[in-house]
C-alpha cells in the first residue's frame, strides 16, 4: 500500500526545511538538489555528527 502524504504533513516538512535553509542566506537553484540530500541525511539519521559527514564527502572525493 502506497503511503498518504497529507498537506499538513507536507507543510510542515516545507517549513522545517525553509527555516534550515535561512542560515545560508538563501540557496542558488542550482544546488538545491545537494542541500536537499544534506538535510535528508542529517533528518534520517545517516550522519549523527558533522565530522561524520565531512569524512562521508572526503571519502566520496578521493574514491
């Protein structure tokens, strides 16, 4: 079974990311795609630190 997405769920995470997104004082379209990802990785659990995200992107560089 497909999962419902309500409006209000979908607002809601619009308006978190929107108020994450503020302390870059804005975001070119063009890399939207990669603070997108940031956010998921971080909301998901995959990186618990930011040192363990640097050393994701450093090793994702030098392979």
């Amino acid at each position: 079974m497909d999962e419902v997405l309500r409006i209000q769920t979908v607002n809601s995470c619009h308006g978190r990311f929107k108020n994450w997104l503020k302390r870059f004082n804005g975001v070119a379209s063009s890399y939207l795609p990669n603070y997108l990802g940031w956010r998921y990785a971080l909301v998901s659990g995959c990186v618990a630190t930011p040192q363990q995200s640097l050393r994701a992107a450093l090793f994702l560089i030098v392979i």
